[in-house]
C-alpha cells in the first residue's frame, strides 16, 4: 500500500518547471540484485524537479515493487497502458477517476482480467488451438517460465487487465490465426519475449498523454521525456525519447534525441540516469524556445 502523502510537487512554485520522465521498464527490473539503494531517491527527484513515472507490462504489484526497491511514490502506469495509479492527494485537486484502491486513485483503459481470460480461451477453443496462460499456472510454473522468484511470480501473477499466453503447438499459422480472432472479438495483441499478451485494445499514449495533462494542471511548465523502448511499438507523446542502445526517429513531438547512456543495475547509478536525461530534456526545451 502507497502511503497517503500531498505530491511535494504540489507544494511547490507552479512557475518552477518540471520535467516528467516515463520510464519503461520490463521484469528484468525486478529479477537482478541491485548492488545499493539510492540515497533518499525522492528527495533527489524532488529537488532536480523529475517526477518520475514507470511504465511496463508488469502488473500493479510488480510496479508497487519497483517503486519500492527506487525509494519513490509516484504515479505509475500497469499492464501496458491499461490503468494508471496515482497516489491519493498526489496532484492538488481532485482526479477524475474509475475506481479507487487503498491509496490510490485510478483511471482504467483496459477491461476486466476474467472477461479477456475467458474471451481468449473461448476463441482459443473455437479455433482448436490449445494456449496456457498466466491464470491456468501456478506461482512455481510462472516462476520457472520466467526466471522469476516465488516472491515476484506471485505478483506477475496478480493480473487485472491483460492475459500472457503461449501457444501449446506454436506456429506461424495458429499464431496469426488467433492473433486475428482476438483482434476481430475487439482484443489486442502483442508479443513480449517467449509470451503473448492479450487485452483490451489500449497502449501506453493514452495513458502518458492522460498524466501529462494532469502535471500541466499543476504547473506552468512541464517538460515530457520516456527513457527506454516500447515493447509494443509506439513512440509515446513526449517532447524528448531517449532509448538506451540507439537513437531514437522522431516522433511528431519533438526532435529526436539519444541519451548515449544505458541501464545500470545499481540503484543509484539508475537514479542519475534519470537526472542526466531529465537534464538533456531541459536544454533540448529551452534550446528549442530559443531557437539554438
């Protein structure tokens, strides 16, 4: 459970800019041993003025985690775009909201876990072509498939809104054939490593465009920048991507940028990580105000 706390942004000049990194990150995030905590990460943030938001395929669970393991409270976005989780009394007025959980608020893109889980093993069915999911596994299955720990396959395990899957005889044809009547029953699809993924027909711009508006309601500036790839393909609205192996094409936003710096897993190195980019995105923004 996040702790009910005013964002300190909130507190701040609303004249002061902000910059918001979205950072995607996959279960890898959660598999190594991070070497160190960073020192006091929020208030790091807090005073270079970042506010940073995770974004993944992982579930609420594994995100709560992540923030745990990063020192951070923030809002964060699940399970591919399909909900967004923002602390209580994060931003100074009152969200717009689907639902509420024990400290947060929350706004839904996606549909409910056991209609995807039924809708793809009816379709599945029709089509006889036999898939396992997440929610036909146990904790040990989803452990060893994934390269999880006990501890973190019962929280991948914890789905609310899209189904991962595998194919029982996998090929191209059973594949496609699948992929397209799920797309035609009003799902979406898309592979992430051995997995497929399959949901509501929803991805992480909506959700990025959403919290983007809303730290605008906050402050006169804002600065949007995404650390990291997309696994399902679409650059996200922001003014400055970075990735961490290649340059990125620009994406109508903005100009295209590299960060020239890769993941670490030590904890502190991945929090200056985000400063630098934060950074990059301030010059890139007041370089294109000024016309430099």
């Amino acid at each position: 459970m996040v702790n009910q706390v005013t964002s300190p942004f909130a507190r701040e000049a609303r004249s002061k800019e902000l910059v918001v990194v979205f950072a995607d990150i996959d279960e890898a995030f959660l598999k190594h041993t991070w070497t160190n905590r960073p020192a006091h990460a929020d208030e790091i943030l807090t005073a270079e003025r970042i506010a940073l938001i995770l974004c993944s395929s992982m579930t609420r669970a594994q995100l709560e985690l992540a923030q745990q393991e990063l020192g951070i409270c923030e809002p964060f976005i699940c399970e591919s775009g399909a909900a967004i989780l923002i602390p209580d009394r994060y931003f100074p007025f009152d969200v717009l909201r689907d639902r509420d959980l024990p400290g947060y608020h929350v706004i839904e893109f996606g549909r409910p876990y056991p209609e995807i889980v039924a809708r793809l093993h009816r379709t599945a069915e029709r089509l006889n072509t036999p898939v396992v999911g997440f929610s036909d596994e146990t904790v040990d299955q989803v452990a060893q498939e994934r390269g999880l720990s006990l501890s973190h396959a019962r929280l991948a395990k914890l789905r609310e809104y899209d189904e991962p899957f595998r194919l029982l005889r996998p090929s191209e044809a059973a594949r496609t054939r699948l992929w397209r009547a799920l797309r035609a029953s009003g799902l979406a699809c898309f592979s992430s490593g051995s997995m497929e993924h399959v949901g509501a027909p929803v991805n992480r711009a909506a959700a990025v465009t959403l919290l983007s508006n809303l730290y605008r309601r906050t402050f006169d500036s804002v600065v949007t920048a995404s650390f990291g790839a997309n696994v399902d393909g679409r650059a996200l609205p922001v003014h400055f991507p970075f990735l961490t192996m290649a340059p990125t094409q620009s994406n109508g936003h903005g100009s295209s940028h590299s960060a020239g710096i890769q993941h670490g897993m030590d904890r502190a190195l991945w929090i200056e990580t985000i400063v630098e980019i934060a950074d990059a995105a301030r010059e890139g923004h007041l370089n294109a105000r000024t016309g430099h």
